[in-house]
C-alpha cells in the first residue's frame, strides 16, 4: 500500500470541488496509507534477536527497580531557567544518556506539565516545542523528557527493541525521569503536576502514575496502556510471521495493571478514529470509564494535528485549575508512595 501522484490528485480535486464529506474521505485514506507505510517500516526494521531472546529479559518491575537517574553536576537544578539538561541513567545494561529540557512559566509558582515524546521523535523536543509555542496559554512550567535509545532517528529500533530487556529498559528509564522531574517540582512548592505524552509517551505517562501516582491529570495522546495489543496489530497489518503468542506478548508488554491503579477520572485521553497503530476500536474500550476526545486522524497525520493537541492540553489544565484544592487529601496519600519500593512491591505482587 503507497501514496501515489493520483491520490494527491484526488485530494486536490476534492479541495476544490468544495465537497467536505469527499474531502474527509480522501484524507482519511491518505492518513491511513501513510499509517500504513510507517508500520511496514517499523516491522522490517524491527531485529529478529527480539523475538528470540524475549524470555530471557527479566521482569519489567525488575528493570525498573534497578535503574537510577545520575543527577548532572550543575547548580542550577531548580529547573526554572530555559535550558537543556543531561543525564546518565545507571541501568543493568549498563549507563545510558538522556536529557530533558526545560521550558518555564512565567511565574515560579506555577504548576507543572511534563510531556514525553513519542516513538522515533527525533530531535525529542521539536514536535513538543511546537505544541507549546507561543507558551502564554500555558501557565505551567513544561518540562520535555527523550526516551533512552532516541539520540539518533534508528536508535530506537536497532536498541530499543534489540531485545524486550532494551524496550523495558526505554521505559523504565523514562519513568525514572519523569519521577525525578515530578517529585523535584512538588519539592519546590509546585502546586500540582500534569504527565502528558504522546504514542510512546502515552504508554511511558499511564505507567508512571500507575506506580508513582503524582500527577492531578494523566493526558495519553495517540496511546494507550497495552502495548501488546499495538504490536500484535502491527504483525497482522503487516504481514509479520510473529513466533510470540499473544498470550506471551501481553504477559509482558500490557501495561494495563498499572493503568489499573489510576483513578480513571483524572485520566484524559486524545484518540484518533483512524489511528492504525492504537486502533480505535481496540483500545478505546479500556478508557470507557474516561473522559475521552476523538480527532479525526491517523496515528502519524494526528502528530501533526497541533491545534487539537494544544487545545486538549489545555483544557486540561484548566480543569486541573478548577479543582482548586479538592485533590489536597489525595496528593497527601500519594506522597507516601514516592518511594520506588513500596509502589514496585505492591505491583510486583498482583
């Protein structure tokens, strides 16, 4: 399936004829098609040692417990200057490089919004920064995380998925970032924190606060807590003879026992009718109890749906706004799982 010269043909031709329904269909196709083409991408770069070796790769709480955020020797780390900051993540594989960058409110006392990227989004920040740019509508101080294995655009293919340990490692690292970022804010007097991300982030946020549980809102854009049933989607769109069964592949990559643990009302969802990699009649089930907004896009064309993104965000916000104090008791109850044991423990148990 491509995007040929007649498609763009037809598009043009329905722009002018002036025909919304026509227009919508024809974009609709293209959109789809270019999900398409990504995913066929994404499965014949994917290294086959990751299905060979997938039961060798230890549990993810494991991998998580035993990865931490080596701070960078700099002074100012109140994170309330623009700026880029680099950090060393001290792993069972080994050190990993990753940074964040800062982009600050106005006003000191303004809350938090830590967004993460999402797959092969590199530069990490570029997307983001348009999103949040002019940053007036947005009275928080955002904070942009990148995934370990995205320095450079085949990283997070030819490591990340090297094996099932890497991708747990990509995650793993990322949720250690965002706990850092998190508790150093609320540390400093933020009032509250928003986690924002998106495909990968979306994943990488619901686990956070599955574990963590310190943000007002969770907002997964163009994402959903079962990674599993991505994958097995992606097999089947394109063709990938898959050696792991299902059953194995949720076991380990469905991370709907964290997503569990979340109040599903401070869960807000972005989704995309035509989105072929979280595909909407799959995973919107699991948000029924949500507040969920559906765009008209792809997974990658809804990357590029900026208006809709900055407008979600920002609703949000607003209603985190709105909430005023009422979530006082709660972000008392959850200070006493900051500690990465207990909330570790406690799943690792289920």
């Amino acid at each position: 399936m491509s995007i040929s010269r007649s498609d763009y043909c037809q598009m043009i031709s329905a722009e002018k004829s002036g025909n919304v329904s026509s227009l919508r269909a024809v974009r609709s196709a293209l959109s789809r098609r270019l999900d398409h083409l990504v995913q066929s991408g994404f499965s014949y770069r994917v290294p086959l040692t990751f299905e060979e070796t997938y039961r060798q790769a230890p549990p993810f709480e494991q991998v998580l417990d035993t990865t931490r955020v080596a701070l960078p020797l700099m002074p100012d780390m109140g994170f309330l200057q623009e700026r880029e900051y680099r950090f060393w993540l001290h792993t069972e594989i080994g050190r990993i490089h990753t940074r964040l960058r800062v982009l600050p409110a106005k006003r000191p006392d303004a809350p938090l919004l830590v967004y993460h990227h999402g797959f092969f989004e590199v530069p990490y920040h570029a997307r983001a920064q348009a999103f949040f740019r002019p940053r007036d509508p947005f009275d928080a101080h955002i904070v942009l995380l990148q995934a370990p294995f995205h320095r450079r655009p085949l990283q997070p293919l030819d490591l990340g998925f090297q094996n099932l340990h890497h991708l747990y490692q990509m995650i793993a690292g990322s949720v250690r970032m965002m706990q850092m970022v998190v508790d150093h804010y609320l540390a400093l007097g933020t009032p509250y924190a928003v986690a924002a991300g998106m495909s990968l982030g979306g994943i990488i946020t619901l686990t956070y606060e599955g574990f963590f549980g310190r943000s007002r809102a969770v907002i997964p854009i163009l994402s959903s807590p079962n990674f599993a049933q991505l994958l097995w989607d992606i097999s089947r769109q394109t063709k990938r003879n898959v050696t792991i069964p299902l059953e194995e592949i949720e076991a380990r990559l469905d991370f709907s026992r964290c997503y569990d643990h979340i109040d599903p009302t401070r869960i807000y969802p972005l989704m995309g009718i035509n989105d072929r990699f979280f595909r909407h009649g799959s995973h919107a089930p699991i948000f029924n109890q949500c507040d969920v907004t559906t765009i008209r896009s792809s997974h990658v064309s809804g990357m590029w749906h900026r208006r809709e993104t900055r407008e979600h965000i920002i609703r949000v916000l607003q209603l985190c706004r709105d909430m005023g104090n009422a979530s006082d008791t709660d972000s008392a109850e959850s200070d006493q799982k900051s500690a990465a044991t207990e909330p570790i423990a406690a799943l690792a148990a289920d």
